[in-house]
C-alpha cells in the first residue's frame, strides 16, 4: 500500500512539472523566438523603467536624502532589500546583468532601505515597442543574441539594437545584454 502511495505521488509530480513546463522536454524551453525575444525586451524596458522611478510607492512612501553630496530616494517598500531588488530583476535578466543594473543605476543601501539618486522625470519614450521586430544574429544552445529594430514614433525610422540572452536554468530566457 505504501509503494503504491509513493508511485501516484511521483505520476502526480510528473504531471505537475509537465504542465508546469507547457508540457515541453528541457530541450523544448530552449526554443526562443524572434517574437519571444521583443516580448523580452519590451517587458525589460517596462519593468526599468518602473524600478528607476523607485518603484511603486504607496502614500506617504516617497522619501529623499542628501548622501555624500547627492540626493537620493527610498525605494518603494516592495523594492527595498537586496532581495527584493534581486528578485524582481532577474524576472527579466540574469543575475550578472542585475547586479550590472543596480551598479549603473547608482543603487545603494543608506539605513537598511535601498536608494537611488534623484534624476528628475525621464523625458518619456518616442519607441514604439508594441510593433518592434527581432532578427536572430547569433545561436548557441542556451545562448541567443537578437537584432531589435523598433519603430520611432511617426518618424519612420527606427532604432536598433542588440540584446543577448541566457537560457538561465530553472527560469528561462533571461536578457543578459541589453545595448551593451
């Protein structure tokens, strides 16, 4: 009875991870599209452009100070730890590109809470994500770098960029690169 419990728990794991996977072998989640490369890409800027900002503050959340002749702000409480940060970034790239964005992006720890420095409001974006297009450049087994072309505005004409990606286990396709 006992060996007959453990087998329809492993058949119900099996399944589970089945259809966690889309029913899809390891091999299968390595397929990475064009398309799926721009939807990537276009979540990416989203997703960085929210955590510049500071995240998303609740009333009363906003706070700034003056660290070694900069002004910085708090981020908001769901960005607030290393932990946090981490885990929300690496939704979108891998932990090597995370720990390069929080660099770039001037991301300290003042009193326990993680800051960013002032920066005013970003001029807003003329690209035109929702219709950008990818070409593959470059293919290796987990490795992928795709080619953007995204549309500015009513200029016709476009940006392009380059934009490396990981096929990071246990998580998918990461972007590793971005424009870099």
């Amino acid at each position: 009875m006992k060996k007959r419990t453990m087998n329809i728990t492993a058949v119900i794991l099996l399944l589970l991870m089945t259809a966690a996977c889309g029913g899809k072998s390891p091999a299968g989640q390595a397929a990475f599209t064009p398309k799926d490369a721009v939807e990537l890409a276009t979540a990416w800027t989203g997703a960085e452009a929210m955590i510049q900002a500071g995240g998303l503050y609740k009333e009363g959340e906003y706070k700034t100070f003056a660290h070694k002749g900069l002004e910085y702000h708090y981020l908001a409480s769901h960005l607030d730890s290393k932990k946090k940060m981490r885990a929300e970034l690496q939704k979108f790239v891998t932990k090597k590109k995370a720990k390069r964005f929080m660099k770039e992006n001037g991301i300290l720890k003042h009193h326990g809470k993680l800051a960013s420095p002032e920066a005013g409001s970003p001029p807003g974006s003329l690209l035109l994500w929702e219709i950008a297009t990818a070409r593959e450049v470059k293919s290796k087994k987990s490795k992928k770098t795709f080619e953007l072309t995204i549309p500015i505005g009513d200029t016709r004409t476009a940006e392009t960029i380059i934009v490396s990606y990981v096929h990071v286990k246990r998580s998918g396709w990461r972007i590793d690169k971005f424009n870099e």
